[in-house]
C-alpha cells in the first residue's frame, strides 16, 4: 500500500514538474508526435475564438499595429492604428520576469532587452506555446556594444506563453494566443515592438543606470517612441493569466 501511494504521489509530483519546468523535454516530443504546425494552422485554428471576442477583419487589415512593454509595470499593450489615430486594444500583464531596469547587453545577463525592435520571426511550434521573436540586437544595440568592446551580446529574445522565462517576456498562454494571432493575421512586417524601462508617458524620470553612459540617449529614443500612443485608458479590459 505504501509503495502504491509513493508511487501516485512521485507521478504527481513529476507530471507537475514536467509541466512547469519540463516544457523543453515535453514539448518537442509532443511536436514529434503529432507534427509541427504552421503559423497558417495557427491562426486558422484560432480565428473563429478571435471573432467572438474582436473586429478581427478591422484588426488586421494591414495598417500598423503596436506591442508597448513596461518593465517596471510588468505589463504589455496591443495598440493598432486607425484611420487618424492608435487604439489601444488590450493590456496583458507580464506572468513571469527576470533581470532589473536597463538594456540588455551580454549573454547570460537575465535582462529584457530594451528599445525599439521588429519581429524577426514568429515560432508555432514553441516550447513556450507560442512565441514572437524581437530582433534583438537591433542596430542601435550593436553600435553600442561595438564601441565598448561587447561581444557576444546574447539573442532568442521572444514574447511567449507560459509563466517561466530569463530574459524574454512571458504573457501565459491565453494572452500569447491573442498577440500571436493579430501579429500574424496583421503582418509581421507591419509590428513594432517598444520595450522600455517604465512607461514614461506617465513617468517622465529616467533611470540611471551606473555602468552606462549612453541610456539617456536610449531613453530619448523610446520616449520619442511612445508619443504617438498618448496616454493609456485605465478603464481598458486587463487581462490577467496567472
């Protein structure tokens, strides 16, 4: 009897682990499993849930759309743009977090990067659910990294599901659905993605950041950056995936 409920109580505890902590060992097996998907099935496969929910053909019809994401307030905002002007759509706050204000500039370093990037790629088959690749190091990033001798600058800089992350920002997997679908359905071509330290639409401080003496500069650029999204409506739905 004891050795059965050792054994209940081991498969409990390593599903849960495997779970939360295994996604890497689990997932590709999964996709070798029951195949890879396309960013096309993706998208499909989610469209009908979007229809329920959105103005899907209002939401991708091409024009820009925005990702804007506060390190300090731990959230992101899906914005696209109108006729005349932004709409913010929907706030996620972030499931998971690592590292401290300030640009990321080695490999290793836990920090989410910080500045004004596209999405390179998006990934259907992460082992995070889903997952939509900044292209981190930008130009302004290398430069940096050049004239201080940096090397190795780090990479694989992504917004996913799941609540885990070093570096990345993890929204759960509800959220990463919603962004993935209207980055995709949109055009990945026509995304911006803004990450800054703090929302400085609100806070005009910028952080000081003791081994650098180029953020002000960086600061200045993501400001400018986030003009033309004004100020946010707190009475904006929040979604929250813990």
């Amino acid at each position: 009897m004891r050795l059965l409920l050792f054994i209940v109580c081991a498969g409990i505890i390593g599903g849960g682990f495997l779970v939360k902590c295994g996604r890497s060992i689990w997932v590709p097996a999964k996709l070798k499993l029951m195949g890879k998907r396309t960013t096309e099935e993706v998208v499909e496969t989610l469209r009908p849930k979007m229809m329920q929910q959105y103005p899907v053909a209002e939401l991708t019809d091409g024009r820009p759309l925005a990702l804007l994401a506060f390190k300090e307030e731990r959230r992101l905002e899906l914005w696209k743009k109108g006729v005349r002007k932004w709409r913010l759509i929907k706030v996620y706050p972030f499931t998971g977090y690592s590292g401290s204000l300030g640009p990321k500039l080695a490999e290793g370093d836990r920090q989410i990067p910080e500045g004004v990037y596209d999405v390179e790629y998006l990934n259907p088959n992460s082992s995070y659910h889903l997952s939509i690749k900044l292209n981190y190091p930008n130009a302004f990033d290398r430069s940096k990294a050049e004239l201080a001798g940096r090397n190795n600058l780090g990479g694989d800089i992504f917004i996913h599901g799941s609540h885990v992350t070093i570096g990345c920002i993890p929204l759960g997997d509800d959220a990463i659905e919603e962004v993935f679908f209207f980055v995709a359905a949109n055009g990945t071509e026509h995304c911006r993605i803004i990450v800054a330290p703090r929302d400085f639409r609100k806070i005009k401080s910028w952080p000081d950041i003791p081994s650098l003496n180029w953020e002000q500069e960086l600061y200045a650029k993501i400001a400018e950056a986030l003009v033309p999204f004004g100020q946010r409506n707190d009475k904006t739905p929040e979604k929250n995936h813990q």
